[in-house]
C-alpha cells in the first residue's frame, strides 16, 4: 500500500505533466495565431505598399481595404500592430516596417485638434519607446503629450474630447464634449510625465479621471459615452451619446474604453479608487444579462430595450440588437489580461483566456486574405451614424494582439 507522501507525490507529478501539456496547447495557440497575424498583415502591407499619408482603418461596402488621412484617430494603431507583430515574431522585418510607418506620424506631434493625440502617437511612439529608446522619440513624445495637454481646462477639470460639434441627430448643440474614450488618452499623458519629470501632465491625467468618475459612470459603474460640460461654469450640463443607442444606454465599446482605461489608471497611479472603477466596470460587462454566452458584446448593451429611447431622427438608430462589436471585446480582453495582475480571485485570467479563444475562432477571425486582410472580423463603428457597421476595425486587430502579447508573457 502506497503512504500519503507517495500518493502526494504522484499526483503532483500527475499535475505538472497536465499542466505542462495543456501550456504546450496554450502556446501552439499562441503561435498560430501570431503565423496567421503575421501572414495577413504581409498581405496588408503588399496592399498599402510604403506609409504614403494613408492608414489602414476598415472596409468599404465591397470588402475592399478604407485607409483614412494622419489625423483620424486611428492613425496610430497600424503602426502599433506592427510593433505588436516585431515583438511577438522577433523577426527585423517588422521592426523596419514599424519604424517606417511610425516615422510617418511625427508631424502629429504639434497636432491640438482633437483629443485622440493620445491614440495617435502612443500605440506608434509609445510602443516603439518602449521596445527601442531613443532620445528622440522621447521628446517626440514628451511633445506630444504637451500638445494634448493644451486642450485641457481646469474650469471642467478635463480635457475636451472634440471642439464644438453638433450630436448624431444635428439638433443639440455640444459646446464642450468629453467622451469616455479620453480616458485611453491619458496614458501618454503619463509617459510624458515620466520622461519630462513634469508634473502638470500627471496632475491633468488625475484629474481628467477623477471628473470622468464623477460624471459619466453611473452609480452601478456603467458609463455614459459623453458629457456636455458648459463652457462658462465648468458644470457637465447633461450626459449624451454620440455612438450609442440612446443617451441614457452603455455603448459597448466605450465601457471597454473605461474598464482598459482605468486598469491603466492603477498602473500609473496605485490609487485604489481607479482599480475599483475598473473592477466595477469589468464586473458589469461580465455580468450583464445582455452579454452573449461568447462574451462578444452585442455594440450597445441596452440597444432596443424598454426605457432607453433611441433618437427619431436617423433610420440608422432604428437598427436595435443584433450587430456584436468585436473591438470592444479585443479591448476587454487585452485589459482584463492586466486587471488580473492587480486583483486575485476574479477569474478574469481564465476569463481574457476564453475571450481570446473565442476572437480567434472561426466565427471572429478571418480567413487568409479575406476581410480586406484585417485579423478579426464584425466590429461596429457608429450604427447611429450609419457608418461602418459588422465590418473589420484597424483597433481591433491592435488590441487583440496586445492581448496575445500579454497572454504570452503571463505564461513565460
Ligand atoms: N474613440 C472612438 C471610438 O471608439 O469609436
């Protein structure tokens, strides 16, 4: 008869040889997933040919590949992704690609038009700091950080997202807009901080956050997508959405902007204040009823539901349920990745691990060569705009590698 230290041992034993062959499973699929990755974007890159002013973005109504102009706010994530793919190949190709198709965006530096600086220049210049150093990025980005740092106004305790527009529905007027999305943008605020030894740029982050936690989280930690703050006191006059079902609803892309956007928080910070509103976030996504079983969230959580009124004004609002926006949930699972390093016991290791197989399945990824050579398919811009609906997204395919990246590394 066997004693209890041989029992243990075997079962140990038994333990480590499971454990060892299912991360031999995990990292097979991590390294398809990079092969696949990587041969779509050598596709994509025989389409675009060398950086000429225009950036992959989307798909027309044809399938075909839609590049947008330097200063749309998607600029920054090609260039990001072929940082992502240097790192998760090793292969100098994609270094040399990266660095000319992230050169391409200096200019931006100077750029104050917008909020999405942050995007821009951080998934380029950021992740090429990051992996290589050089002086001059730095004050690359140190510029850029002061640049966005410019539309920041202490009366609203923000930055402003976007300079006077009219809403989806033409009909209200938005002085000074804030989006949840601005919380992302923060980030190169703190690289700026850090590299410039300037506090000023912390102190805007913080306090861009604290008046985002205050105005458009709700008490249950959804968000609302944008903020109307009234130029003369600094009050947020009303919340709204600019891409959402209704005013009152939760976008799904912006609560991942908020769930990714206060995880970082935490990381720059240690307040704990950030870690709970991100925990609170990721709670409510997880949880919601209206959540598929596969996690892809449908592109508002409360699309076509009683009490969340869409405007009458565009028919492109009377499309309720059905489109699921794959970018929000790349999103989710890259920042769940992170969360978990702060907060044991919530599953969200095992949870962006299922997320991630579940964008690379087939329903999700594409087929080599299809979907204008994006990774990942079905992702929605703006339904209320009518614009780029169930199509592939430039930051979805961004964010997805950034979570392979991630799950890579938890297991090295
Ligand atoms: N930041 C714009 C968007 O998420 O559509």
């Amino acid at each position: 008869m066997m004693n209890t230290t041989r029992i243990i041992t075997r079962f140990t034993v038994i333990g480590c040889i499971l454990l060892v062959s299912c991360q031999n499973k995990e990292k097979q699929f991590i390294d398809e997933n990079i092969e696949f990755s990587a041969q779509q974007t050598t596709l994509m890159l025989q389409e675009t040919g060398e950086p000429k002013g225009v950036y992959p973005r989307s798909t027309d109504a044809e399938g075909k590949l839609v590049c947008t102009d330097k200063y749309d706010w998607t600029s920054g994530f090609f260039p990001g992704s072929l940082w992502y793919l240097y790192e998760l190949t090793g292969q100098e190709k994609w270094k040399e690609e990266a660095l000319r198709w992230t050169g391409s965006l200096e200019s931006l530096k100077t750029f104050t038009k917008h909020h999405d600086l942050g995007f821009m220049m951080y998934c380029s210049y950021g992740n090429e700091y990051r992996i290589q150093p050089t002086e001059e990025v730095k004050q690359i980005l140190i510029e850029s950080a002061r640049s966005l740092a410019t539309r920041f106004s202490p009366l609203t305790g923000t930055i402003k997202s976007w300079n006077y527009r009219k809403a989806w529905n033409d009909s209200v007027e938005w002085f000074y807009p804030v989006i949840i999305d601005n919380m992302m943008n923060l980030e190169l605020l703190f690289a700026g901080a850090r590299l410039a030894n300037d506090q000023e740029l912390y102190n805007i982050a913080v306090t861009h956050a604290n008046t985002t936690l205050k105005n458009h989280l709700r008490p249950d930690f959804s968000s609302y997508h944008v903020v109307n703050y009234d130029t003369l006191t600094g009050a947020a006059r009303n919340q709204a959405t600019n891409q959402g079902y209704s005013d009152n609803s939760t976008w799904a892309r912006g609560q991942a902007w908020g769930i990714y956007g206060f995880t970082m928080m935490y990381r720059e910070t240690k307040d704990p204040t950030y870690l709970n509103a991100a925990e609170r976030m990721a709670d409510w996504y997880l949880n919601n009823p209206n959540l598929p079983a596969d996690k892809i969230p449908y592109w508002d959580f409360n699309a076509g539901q009683e009490g969340y009124v869409p405007g009458l004004k565009s028919q492109a609002r009377t499309i309720t349920g059905s489109y699921r926006d794959v970018s929000a949930a790349a999103i989710v699972t890259s920042a769940l990745f992170e969360l978990n390093q702060y907060i044991a016991g919530k599953n969200y290791y095992e949870t962006a691990i299922d997320m991630l197989h579940t964008l690379a399945s087939p329903a999700y990824r594409a087929k080599l060569g299809q979907n204008g050579d994006f990774i990942l398919m079905h992702s929605v811009g703006s339904i209320p705009h009518g614009a780029e609906v169930d199509v592939p997204l430039v930051y979805a395919d961004y964010y997805f590698l950034e979570a392979l990246l991630r799950y890579r590394k938890s297991l090295q």
